[in-house]
C-alpha cells in the first residue's frame, strides 16, 4: 500500500509538472460573498445569486461561494484568510448590511472588492460614502449609467443607446433595483467612472454617482478615516428582497448591456486585458461525463462535466451497493464545461472508506456513470 501510495504522489508531480512546462495557468480565484444560503433562492423559491455565478463560470473563472459564513464583527482570523485567498471579492446584492459592521476589517484587504449592493457601503457601514441617502429608498425602477469616463475599459464592447445612456439592469425585474445613492460626491480619490440617470419623479441628485472606483490606499471622504487597502470598486446591481415583497426580484436582473459592464469591470479589476474571457467558453454539442482526476484519488478529486444547454443538473457519488453517498452539485447550469470536487466525505462530512465509488451526471432526459477508486 505504501509503495502504491509513493507511486500516485509521483503521478501527481508529474502531471502538475507538466500542466507548468505546457504553459498552462489556474483560472483566477472569485469569493462571492453572499447572505442567502447555499439554496440559492428566496421564500418562493426564485434563484438568487445563481445567474451571477453563472455567468462568472461561464467566463472562465472559478468562483467560492461564501454563504452566511463572512457575518459578524470584527473579521476572524479565518474568515480574514478566506478572503485574502482569492484573486478578486466580489460582495453579492444579496448581502444585508446589518450583518457587516467591521469597516476597519473589511477596508484593510489587501484584494481587490467589487460590491453590487450600495448599503454595505454607506457612511454608517464601510464609509465609502459619506451619506446614507439613496434614490428613492432603491424602490422606483432601473436607472441608466452614463459615462463620464467614456473610453474607459469598463465600456468596451458596450454601445450606449442614442442619448449615450446604459441600460445595465431590467426595470421589469423586482421593485429594488434603484438602490443607487443620491449622491454626487465621492470624496477626493474617488473616481465616478459612471453616473446615474433616473426618472424626473424620482427627484434624483443630478449627475448621482453610478460606478465609482478608489485605487490602492485611497481615502474614501475627508471626514472618515477609513482607506482602501486594495482596488475597490462600486458597481450597483440592485437590491435581492424577497418575491413575496417585490415580484420576480428573486431573479437574475441584469441585461445583456449588464452581463458585459459586469464581465468587463471583473476583468479590470483583476488587472487583464478587458473583454477576453479568462476560458473563452464554447458550447459543448452533448452531455458529457469525464474520467475524474486524479484517479486513484487520495484525499480529493475533481470531476468535469459539460452540457449543451441549459438545464438542472445533479452531479453525486453513490458507494458500490448503490447507496447515495454526497450531491458535489443539484442546481440550474448556462450550457459549459463545470468541475465538481470530492473531498472524500459523506453528506454528514464523515470520511467514507477507501473503495471503488461510482459518480452519476443527470440532466433532463440523460444520465451517465462512471467509476473512482478511493485509496487511503
């Protein structure tokens, strides 16, 4: 058993090794930070987050999915180091503010923050903004974006309409998608990449900032003593309330103009060339299910699945008498290429024994098994 064990490690090497010398690279690493479970859906049951993650995904990048587990004040030792392991922190509009209060904890990470949500970041949360006030209670519609830096790479690829306004969420989609602040200043090293355009009855702030950026140990207004410790940048995509409160606001809300401003501001922010994909993603034509990897295994494996549509799909592993031992994966995918891990441990995070184990793939009318080999 040991000399077998000596010889998997000496595979593993190997095919690391050679994953560097061919030039390969890991797609880089987003924490999504969310409050709304793992399920991923409001008290009706309307996805959440889900379209977010896909959409990242589906660009090439690896998202973790922190969930009800960055709550509370001030930041743990654990939770600081989740954080910081990651390429790029994206904070969810499912996120609620009262949960968040450590702005010193949260302004002094070093990676780079995008936040969908702005009452995370108001003066009496994070202390981006030295106001509390937003337009109309976040309750009246979708806003439009106008540049005020028009050649800035957030807007490549993006073509505003005739008046030179962006339309980045779906006004048909919830009562919450405002939540813009009504607000026209963002201290002195905050950068309006983008105002915000509303309805005269809305009784707007003019010219209200929209997409804001503060670089590297900026401060965020004169009177707070609160800095940047890494790039942060605001890009607002509306408030997640419940469907029962607002209709469909479960759902994902971000138009086509959105999905890019979105994909372009991950990309600058992790430094890249704006407007290539990390994985440029091409539809599979089939189902497929791949051998998982490393096989024999010892302590976790990864295994790759593509779908030619879109659709649910289940991904779980099953011991040889057919017994159901963990679900790696059960949720609503965009069509691509995923990976589910196993790390070895029942649904109840127990360590299984070593063994041959069976994985199955099931989506709409399809189902494929394949076989894994567990070695302790």
């Amino acid at each position: 058993m040991e000399k077998l064990k000596k010889m998997l490690q000496l595979f593993s090497f190997v095919m690391i090794l050679g994953m560097l010398l061919s030039g390969a690279t890991q797609a880089e690493l987003i924490i999504w930070v969310g409050e709304n479970g793992a399920n991923m859906v409001d008290s009706l049951g309307v996805p959440t987050d889900q379209g977010f993650i896909d959409l990242l995904e589906g660009a090439g990048y690896t998202v973790q999915t922190e969930y009800m587990t960055m709550q509370g004040a001030p930041l743990t030792t654990e939770q600081f180091d989740i954080l910081e392991s990651g390429d790029l922190i994206i904070i969810s509009r499912t996120t609620s503010s009262g949960s968040y209060i450590d702005p010193a904890g949260w302004n002094s990470i070093s990676k780079p923050i995008i936040v969908n949500s702005v009452y995370i970041i108001r003066s009496s949360r994070w202390q981006w903004f030295n106001t509390g006030d937003l337009i109309n209670n976040g309750r009246s519609g979708a806003p439009a974006l106008k540049a005020e830096i028009p050649d800035h790479p957030i807007f490549t690829g993006v073509t505003p309409d005739a008046d030179g306004l962006y339309y980045p969420l779906d006004p048909a989609i919830g009562c919450g998608n405002t939540s813009f602040f009504n607000w026209a200043e963002a201290g002195d090293d905050g950068i309006i990449i983008a105002t915000s355009v509303t309805p005269d009855t809305l009784g707007a702030v003019e010219g209200a900032v929209g997409i804001v950026y503060w670089p590297v140990e900026a401060t965020f207004y004169p009177e707070t003593d609160q800095f940047a410790g890494g790039p942060r940048l605001l890009l607002p995509c509306g408030t997640q309330e419940d469907a029962g409160i607002c209709p469909k606001q479960g759902l994902y809300n971000l138009t086509p103009v959105g999905d890019q401003l979105f994909l372009n501001s991950v990309a600058w922010m992790l430094g890249k060339e704006v407007g290539v994909e990390a994985n440029p993603t091409v539809t599979p034509a089939d189902f497929k299910l791949a051998q998982n990897f490393p096989n024999p295994f010892n302590p976790s494996t990864t295994i790759e699945f593509s779908l030619p549509t879109a659709t649910t799909a289940k991904l779980s592993v099953y011991n040889m008498l057919g017994q159901k031992v963990v679900t790696l994966a059960d949720r609503s995918y965009q069509p691509g290429t995923y990976t589910g891990t196993w790390d070895g441990l029942d649904s109840s995070g127990r360590i299984v024994e070593s063994g041959v184990y069976l994985y199955k793939l099931e989506a709409e009318n399809f189902s494929l098994i394949k076989k894994m080999l567990l070695i302790k």
